[in-house]
C-alpha cells in the first residue's frame, strides 16, 4: 500500500538556534512521502538564511507573526493526507512520523503523537534543573505527553500530533486571536467532537527547555495569562487542571491575608502551605539523589516554586484584566 502523504507545518519567529537540528531531524524521519511547510514570522535573525539551504522545503511568510495564524496558514497549503504540527524548539526521533502514521493507518484514532522529552537548554545545574521538573508529575501536573510513559493509551492531549486531515476539515482551523494555549482550545474541540487522541509512546520529541529562571517565569506567566484571556476568544478553550496554579496563588494571598485578622484560619493555612513545602523540599532531594548530584537540589526546589508561583499569577492578572 502506497505510503500517505503527511505535510509537517512549522510556525517561526526568530528560531536561528534549534531550527537547524528540528529540519534535519524531520528529513531523516523514516517516513519518506511527506512535506515541510515552514511558516516564518518575518525573523530577523540567521533563521531565514538558515532555511534557504534547504531544497526540499517550502517558506511561507506570516507578516501577523502570531502562531495561531501560522499554523493556519500552513493548514490552507498542506496537501497531505495526514498534517502534523511540528514546534521548531524541538526534535523528533527517527520513527517518530511513521510510529503516528501506523496508528491512523489502523483506524486507532484521529491523532498520534509521542512522548515529550525535555532536554536541558544549557550544561548547568539550573538548566538541568528546570528540565527535570519540565518531566516530573509534581511539576507539571497530569500533562502524560510530558511524564515517563511506555503505554500506548488514549489521551485528552499530545504536543506534536499527527491529524487525520477531516479533523481539521470538519473543525475548522486555530482560533486566530488565541496568540498562545491555542493547542488547548483545539485539542479539547477536538475531544468534545468525538475524535480520539492517542499517545505513541515509542515516537519521542525532543524539546529544548528554558535554561534560566528569568525565561522559564516570562514563559509560564504568559501561558498562565492566557489560559484566561483565552475566555474571550473561545467558548472553552482549558481544562480543570489548568487552573490549579492560580487557585494555589489565590489560596497563598487570601489565607495569608485572612489568617493574620482570624486565627481560626492560621492552622489549616499553615498546614497546607507546610505539605507543599514538604513535598517540593522531598521532590527536589529526590531527584538530586537519583541524579547522584546535590548541587541540583536548590536549582531543583527553585524551578518547582518558580513554575507553579509564574503560571498561577499570570492566571490571576489575565483575571483582573477581563473582569
């Protein structure tokens, strides 16, 4: 049976430091018929001269240099029967489109894809750090795409997936005015429709983590911000799970406030605040000692608080912006 045509689309924006190894990594994926859609946002650093040494791909301009709108002016240019959504910080694994594509072969589901692996963004501790906790339950949450998996199962969530084209057929394109979370909105439309997401386990995707806790906070702020901000452009467009870093802020600022004027309020709120240090001092030693490397526990304890505190106040100020 002939191979179907899968059309990977890769939105950029100034992406001169992994782009390189994203495109290689996709041309020497095993799966031979497919094509590269690269959608750039008018970069203006060596990414573009970067993607001009390649032949075998196709570059399209975003003048709007919003993601949203480069992943749908990747889907009006696709001709492939299969599409995959390919991010230009990462790289995939050699079978990691044709690993998807035997899935929706089999009438598995509507969209395969793999497992993240977080990869440190530099060779320090902090670096290190916050690519662990990018991986660890107590860090993220119950992202399985981004956990330790060798379970091939259905999910409400991939990072990279490969599409059954009638998916976006029958559900239309990105909501345009999501500038980020717009993957969420999708992939929850997607589930509500009655398609099924499945995890490929053994497809790997390789991601470039945030090496500093400055940009690992700009980073997780602004996708707290627009998990609410996304309200306004779309009927629903997160899950439960997505809230519980602003719901830990609010109960940090509230139950301070409230148990200095009511004691009765003292014991449960040190109590709780107690457990999550607890567990965040546990989780930071465990690690450190699975890694045999003590100069990560700090790193680890810091990148742990930096991402639930960043997320849950960009949660909480995108509120205050649409109320």
């Amino acid at each position: 049976m002939e191979e179907k045509k899968v059309s990977i689309i890769i939105p950029v924006l100034n992406e001169e430091k992994h782009i390189e190894k994203c495109i290689d990594s996709l041309i020497n994926n095993d799966y031979e018929n497919k094509e590269i859609i690269v959608v750039d946002g008018m970069s203006e650093d060596r990414t573009r001269d970067i993607l001009r040494k390649y032949e075998n791909i196709r570059i399209i301009d975003n003048p709007d240099k919003t993601t949203p709108i480069a992943l749908n002016i990747g889907l009006k240019n696709a001709t492939g029967d299969y599409i995959m959504i390919a991010g230009a910080h990462t790289t995939y694994s050699k079978n990691y489109i044709s690993a998807c594509v035997r899935r929706l072969d089999e009438d598995k589901c509507d969209v395969a894809g793999g497992k993240m692996v977080t990869i440190q963004g530099k060779d320090t501790p902090v670096a290190k750090a916050i690519s662990i906790v990018l991986s660890h339950p107590f860090g993220i949450g119950g992202a399985k795409y981004r956990l330790e998996s060798d379970k091939e199962e259905y999910v409400d969530t991939v990072a990279y997936g490969v599409y059954k084209r009638e998916v976006f057929e029958k559900l239309g394109g990105f909501v345009e005015k999501l500038r980020r979370n717009q993957d969420i909105e999708m992939n929850l439309r997607i589930k509500n429709a009655g398609f099924r997401i499945m995890l490929v386990p053994e497809a790997e995707a390789y991601y470039y983590a945030r090496d500093n806790f400055k940009d690992l906070w700009k980073n997780n702020f602004n996708n707290g911000l627009w998990v609410i901000l996304s309200t306004h452009y779309a009927r629903k467009a997160f899950s439960l799970r997505h809230l519980v870093p602003l719901f830990f802020v609010l109960f940090l600022v509230l139950g301070g406030v409230f148990s200095i004027f009511y004691p009765i309020v003292r014991i449960p709120y040190f109590s709780i605040l107690g457990l999550y240090l607890i567990l965040s001092l546990y989780f930071s030693f465990d690690i450190s000692r699975k890694n045999k490397d003590f100069k990560l526990f700090f790193p680890t304890l810091f990148s742990f608080w930096t991402l639930h505190v960043s997320y849950g106040l960009g949660s909480l100020y995108g509120l205050f912006i649409i109320l």
